[in-house]
C-alpha cells in the first residue's frame, strides 16, 4: 500500500478542544468525542486519544477548563486506538505531581487485549487497509495499556450533585461503556451511540451482537437523559429527541434480527438475502441511520454468520483447492479471453461496475504474466477505484480502494485478497 485518497480526509479525528454540554461536562475532541466530567474526586476522562500529538492537543485542552488532578481515565472500549495514549496521561499526571490517576475499563477489556496481543499482525494489517493507511503504519501506533481496575455492570465516581455513573453499554464491543450524570442528565453514549448507522458486521471485525446493542440502546433510553453526547456527530438535545433517537435506532436493529430470521427460515442463503432484502426508509432513512461508516447490509450479514457456519451452500466450497490452482484453472479453457474483457467492460461503460467485477474476475484472479491476465487484473483496479465512488460506507470505500492498490502493487496475496 502507497498513499491514502487524497480526497478523504482522516475518519476518526473530529477536531480539537473542549465543548461544554452542562455545568463540569465536557465533551473533549480527538479521535472521536471523548468526555471530561468534573467531579468532587478530581477529573474524569474518557479515553486517552491515540497518543501523539493529538493525546498532547487533549491534555492542554482539559488543562484550558480545569487545574484539578486527574483523578480517573477511563477506557470508553477496548479498540486500541483510543487508549494509545494512556502513557502521556499518565506521565502528565507525574510532572504536575498528582496522584496516579486510576486506570479503568469494564472487566471485558483484559480478555480483548489478550487476544489483540496474540493477532497484533493481523490487527495491524486489517487496521491498515480498513483505514487505508500504508505498511507498517499501525506497527509503533496501535500500542497496548492494560486498565489498573475493571467493573461489571456500573460504578460510582465522585459524590452528591457532582457524582458521575459509569455504565456497562455493549455494543460494537462487549466491553463498552457509557457515562452518566443522574443530577444533570447528561448521557455520554460512548461506542454505543453514533451520528451513523450502527457499526455491526465491518468486514474485518468479529461478530457483533445487534439485539444486544439494540438492548443497550433501550437501557440507555430509559435513563431518561435530556442530553445525549455521541462518539462521533452532534449532541442530541431534550429528553423527547433523545429517547426518540435510541429507541427508534434500537427498533431498526430488532427489526433486521427479525427480517433475517424470517429469511433464513424460507431457506434463503447469505447472498440471497443480500439480494432480497429491502430496508424500509421510515426506519433507516432518517439522518442518525446513514451508511456513512458502515452499512445495512454489513449488519445483514453479521446476523446470518451468528445462526451460520462459514459453508456458503455450495458443496463446491467445502474442500476447496488452492486459490491460484483454482484461478488458473477456470482462466485456462477460456478460449476467448479477449471476448470476456470486452463484456466485463460493455457492463463497466454502462456503470455496472459490480458486475463487470464479477465477470472479469474469471481472469483477474488467475496466476501469471499473460496480456490478457494482466489486463484483467488492471481493469479490475480500475473498476474497484469506480466502485468505491459508488457507495456510501468509509470501510467499503477504503477496501476497494486499497485492494486496488494491492493488485497495481502486486501485493494482493500478501493480504489474501483476490
């Protein structure tokens, strides 16, 4: 991988400072909307940012609003990137001469690090394409902090009107959490509450649970907050607005889980669904349920893969031979391999670039240096680029884009990507 689209600017940065949402809450801006809550025990902050220049930029800013000793930092989930920069918090923390700051995560978060430590390759590598970053970019970056001290399901900071609740919220990972001011109702959701459709079946992600999530969107629904702060996207204002938002995105997820199932049950396999299923805009064409970081169909199959094993249903599949054995094979008896390009690219003019992929892909993924092969190979990069211009979702944008650039740099199997 080279160099990033010049024509995407970084996804998860969101700017720099503080904003004041109530009296001592603040939502403090780096890699996503972390949050600051002024307690009688010192500060609180959510999340340490990815270290670097951007954890230092969110230092100065807490310093802007508060001289108080940090008194706890808290990891709102266990995706390395945004606990990074514990080390600086904590090194801040000893210049000024203050107490170390507690260190705190849900009890999920030491599991999850224990299996990033043993996959920190691969992490690496899928950070890499996901976020369309060149080789070796997350090897020094994506560093891991273990948490001093974990809770279960909700803890007490602080006292009396200033006390803050810290709230197991699983969602895109089974060690989220929220916070929560019972005096001022105030509601940081955290991982759980985004401007954008849920972040559930990411192509390179584990399984997420949607009814789960649509759980913990209901629990947080019922707190009653008259101000919900979103990870990413504008605060949600007034009690009515936000209940609104959470339960109706909590409806869409049951109402996915419900409609795969049915699928599922007439018999239909995962591509089939794909093909049939229609999302109805009174539920995911309002402005919070837009595909711009993930999409309907990603949860779509996060579902099918929770009731499925990986066999698609096609007793070919099940002792498959290897790819470039396969590939070669299927290229080979092609007598007119130019005839295949001029109709993979007849669907490609008319813009039916995910067509034209399907059908150059008889050529594309074959082993070898023959003209044909390589220009299959080339037009499949092309095609990958305009296809990417088509959809709305950031990850999907960026693995076609990149897988582009894998097939121009022959790198592609590197990657295991055809």
């Amino acid at each position: 991988m080279s160099t990033r689209n010049d024509d995407e600017k970084p996804f998860l940065l969101v700017g720099t400072g503080t904003e004041t949402v109530a009296p001592g809450l603040h939502i403090l801006r780096g890699q996503g909307q972390s949050f600051v809550a002024e307690t009688d025990a010192g500060l609180v902050v959510i999340d340490a940012g990815p270290g670097g220049s951007i954890t230092q930029g969110m230092i100065e800013a807490v310093r802007e609003l508060s001289d108080a000793p940090l008194h706890a930092l808290c990891y709102s989930h266990g995706h390395i990137g945004y606990n990074s920069g514990a080390p600086q918090w904590l090194a801040h923390a000893a210049q000024r001469g203050d107490p170390p700051p507690r260190v705190i995560a849900h009890r999920n978060v030491p599991r999850r690090y224990a299996r990033y430590r043993e996959t920190q390759p691969l992490q690496n590598r899928m950070a890499e394409i996901q976020f369309n970053r060149p080789a070796g970019f997350f090897d020094k970056r994506l560093s891991l902090h273990e948490p001093a001290e974990t809770f279960e399901d909700r803890l007490t900071i602080g006292s009396g009107e200033q006390r803050i609740e810290l709230l197991w919220a699983p969602s895109e990972t089974d060690d989220a959490i929220a916070l929560w001011s019972p005096v001022q109702r105030v509601l940081y959701g955290g991982a759980a509450l985004l401007d954008s459709i849920p972040n559930i079946g990411t192509p390179f992600r584990t399984l997420r649970d949607t009814v789960r999530w649509a759980g913990t969107l209901e629990s947080l629904a019922a707190l009653g907050a008259c101000k919900a702060v979103r990870e990413f996207g504008p605060t949600i204002e007034g009690e009515d607005d936000v209940r609104h938002v959470l339960t109706h995105t909590a409806r869409a997820l049951r109402w996915l889980r419900a409609e795969v199932v049915r699928m599922m049950n007439e018999g239909l396999n995962e591509r089939q669904i794909l093909a049939d299923i229609r999302f109805p805009d009174e539920l995911f064409g309002v402005e919070w349920m837009k595909p711009t970081y993930g999409d309907p169909g990603y949860i779509v199959r996060d579902i099918y893969r929770s009731e499925n094993g990986w066999w698609d249903r096609n007793p070919t599949s099940l002792h498959p031979e290897a790819p470039d054995a396969i590939g070669e094979a299927v290229a080979s008896p092609i007598t007119d391999k130019a005839g295949l390009i001029t109709a993979a690219s007849a669907h490609a003019d008319a813009g039916r670039w995910q067509m034209a992929l399907h059908v150059i892909d008889l050529l594309a993924i074959a082993p070898g240096d023959a003209p044909e092969l390589t220009q299959a190979r080339r037009l499949k990069a092309a095609w990958l680029r305009a296809r990417a211009r088509q959809v709305p979702s950031y990850v999907s944008r960026n693995l076609y884009r990149v897988s582009a650039e894998m097939i121009d740099n022959g790198t592609q199997t590197r990657f295991g990507i055809s």
